[in-house]
C-alpha cells in the first residue's frame, strides 16, 4: 500500500496536483477552495469560451467575484480544454451534469464521456472523485470498469470516491468550506485517500461504507426536499380553495421550535437537483422491482404547478376581460431561484413557454441574467426590461415567478394592473394580486 500512502502524504502537504474536471456552479468554487488552501489547480472543461474568460481572471458566474478568480490564477490555478494534461494530476474531481433524457430517465453520457475523456492519460497513483449525483451503482458499474480497462487496479494503485456537492449558490450562511461533505470509497484504502483528498479544505468530511452509500445519501437529501415541496404544493391548492393564504400558515407553522421544517410552495421545482434527482432513484428501483409510489406522487404534484400557475393568469386576465392570446405578460424573475443566476431547470422558463404557446407576448426582467441565455432545451431571443413605473404599467400582467430581492415590490405593486404572485412575496391582500 505504499501508492496509498504516498498519495495521502501528498495530500496531506498540499503537494498534490488537483484536477477539477467540469467548471461550473460545482467545480469553479471548488477550484477557488482548493487553490485558498495552497493547492495547485488544473481545471478542465470542453467549452474553450469558459477557459477564455478564467484567462483573463473573470468569472462567468454572478456570486463568485472576478477577484477570486484571480486570486486562484495568481496561486498557479490553470484553465484548460487539453485533456492531456490529466497525467499531471494526482486527484481528478469530476463535476459534470447529469441531467435527464426525453423519457425522463437518467443521462449519464457527460460522466461517461468525460470518464473516457481521462483514461489514455490515468495513471498509478491518482484518485478519481464522481461529484455528479447519480443512483446508486453509478461509481462501481459505470467508473470503475472503464478505470480498471487502463490495466490500473482500484483500491491498489489507483483510488476511486463519491463525494456528491452539496452546493447551494448564493446562500450566504453556507459555503464550500462550511458544507460538511459526505465521502464514499470503493475500497478501504479508497475511502482513506477520499478524506484526505477533501480533509483540506473541507471542515468536516463525513465517511460513509461506501460509494453506493454516498450516492444514495445525496439523492434522499434532495427527494426530502421534493417530497415535502410536493406536499406544501397540494396544500397551497387546499388553502387556496378555502380562501386561506398558505404563506401566512406556513410562517405560523414555521414558530414551532421542534417537529416541523419549513418548506415553501412555488410555480414548480427548480434547479439541477431538485426536480431531477428523484427520478434517478425511481429509475434504479424498477431494477429491483420497486415501485417509489411516494417519490412519484410528489413529482406528479410539482409538474402540475406550472399549470395551476397559467390557470391563475387566465383567471386573473379573464377578470379583466382579457385573454392570454395577445396580452403583454411580464415574468419576473428566471432564474431557478431568488438572487442568483443559475438558470438550470427554471420553472419559469417553463411558464414562459406555456404562455407564449398560449398567444401572450412575453418579456421578462430579471437583475441576475441581462440577456436571456443559450439553454439546452428552451430558446427566447429577449433581454431583461428595465423596471419603471410606466413600463410595467404597459403589461396586462406581472407574473412574480422567482422574487429575487432586487425587485421594488412596492413600485411594482403601484404600477402593475395584475401581479400572479407564485412566491408569497405580498403579504398583505390586494384587489389586483392573485396568489399562485
């Protein structure tokens, strides 16, 4: 085991070459943790636009500032698209989507394709982290066949971890030092070069029996979230009915110092988490022949809110004796969630679709995203508008769908005919709000 030791001495001196593969909202704020520490940092990405930008010691995502960026240059941190480069690494850290196909079943082709990417330049002595959430199996069926094809022998001359991220941008409470982090190794030996691998620079590493272990605890983390979103969801509609405001419920609910977590309704599930992970665990258990009938009923519950949102702006617009087909309708907010500019799996891009489908003429204003962004399903050719009072007034209506802080609530509420507020951001009643 002398491989083993040696890679762990390295790690635990900071002599040790770390490769993140994949910079985005993942793998850039690990680079920078790594390169604070002393770390020196290869970073690998197939889109050379990004590599450009960490060139010139900018960032190309809102809450990490240019400045650490150039911190990291300046502490020897490199940017690459050459993936020959992996052989000077002695951790490989891969952080790539893991997004769903058409069927709604689990895409695995970005860790597949980037596993292949790195096996011609693997070598003995390094240790492979899979950050990507995934199902339980993933590491040991589809990485560890495909390491041990170079001839390496995991557990031995080579090391093989799963340590799923635990991100959450732009929460100011939390960051990837502070986020304890839960490690799972193929072997022993592995699972001993993970927590060095990450003891550095994260505060509290949690081991876990095994890869599989850790790929399930990251997928309960966020079907918790699912499932009981799903269940405020179907009370909002409850509350709704009864002439109740569940906001004002949930707030009460929430003083309760034990026995209850606050969850909050919204116009459907967003971010790459949230709306995808559950599906990856449904799918994996049809292999074992269980039916996740909880899992999929709170699914069923969040994929209908975009609807029950376009049902209100109906309603609200018909008040007016308006339809959707020709009215100017304002999305407010569209990122994923408030004061960020992450727009993966946004709900509101969705509703935006759903409106324009409908015949509304949509625009959007959002502070975090100036023009609307290449995606890889959705596509609008708009730029955020400027809010002032003489320009929301030009709207039939204003649909709050994710109410980043920036927004003035109470110019818009002074200008806008109609708001179909999804958030719960007004409070207090108004003739001209429909809560959502």
């Amino acid at each position: 085991m002398q491989m083993k030791s040696t890679l762990i001495q390295k790690l635990d001196d900071k002599q040790a070459i770390i490769g993140i593969v994949g910079l985005g909202y993942v793998g850039l704020p690990l680079t920078i943790r790594y390169c604070e520490v002393g770390y020196k940092v290869i970073g690998f990405d197939i889109d050379p636009t990004k590599i450009s930008v960490l060139e010139q010691g900018k960032s190309y995502i809102e809450h990490i500032p240019g400045s650490a960026i150039q911190a990291a240059v300046a502490q020897g941190f490199e940017a690459t698209t050459d993936f020959s480069r992996v052989s000077e690494a002695d951790a490989l850290i891969i952080c790539v989507p893991t997004p769903l196909n058409q069927y709604r079943e689990p895409d695995l082709s970005f860790v597949t394709n980037t596993t292949d990417a790195l096996l011609p330049y693997l070598r003995p002595g390094q240790v492979v982290s899979l950050e990507s959430t995934t199902y339980p199996g993933t590491t040991d069926e589809e990485l560890l066949p495909r390491v041990e094809s170079t001839g390496l022998k995991v557990g031995e001359n080579a090391f093989l971890v799963y340590s799923p991220e635990r991100e959450d941008p732009g929460n100011a409470n939390f960051s990837t030092r502070t986020i304890p982090k839960v490690c799972g190794g193929f072997t022993p030996a592995c699972l001993e070069v993970g927590m060095a691998l990450y003891g550095q620079v994260i505060d509290r590493v949690v081991p876990v029996s095994s890869t599989r272990a850790a790929e399930l605890t990251k997928l309960l983390e966020n079907i918790h979230r699912a499932v009981n979103i799903g269940l405020v969801n179907e009370m909002k509609i409850v509350a709704d009915k009864m002439g109740i405001d569940i906001h004002e419920v949930i707030r009460a609910a929430a003083t309760k110092p034990f026995g209850f977590v606050p969850y909050y309704p919204g116009p459907g599930l967003g971010g790459h988490c949230i709306p995808i992970d559950p599906f990856y665990l449904t799918w994996k258990a049809r292999e074992y022949g269980v039916h996740t009938r909880f899992i999929e009923l709170a699914g069923e519950v969040n994929s209908a809110m975009p609807d029950y949102v376009i049902a209100k702006v109906g309603a609200g617009l018909n008040a007016l004796k308006k339809s959707i087909n020709g009215s100017r309708v304002l999305a407010l907010g569209i990122s994923y969630k408030k004061n960020v500019d992450d727009m993966r799996e946004s709900p509101s891009v969705m509703l935006m679709e759903k409106l324009r489908d409908l015949g509304a003429d949509v625009s959007y204003s959002d502070p975090h995203v100036p023009v609307f962004p290449k995606m890889r399903r959705h596509k609008f050719d708009l730029s955020s508008v400027p809010l002032d009072y003489e320009t929301i007034a030009s709207y039939d209506c204003v649909l709050l769908a994710t109410d980043h802080d920036k927004f003035d609530y109470e110019l818009i509420k002074k200008a806008a005919k109609l708001i179909v507020d999804t958030r719960g951001r007004y409070l207090q009643p108004s003739p001209h709000i429909i809560k959502a």
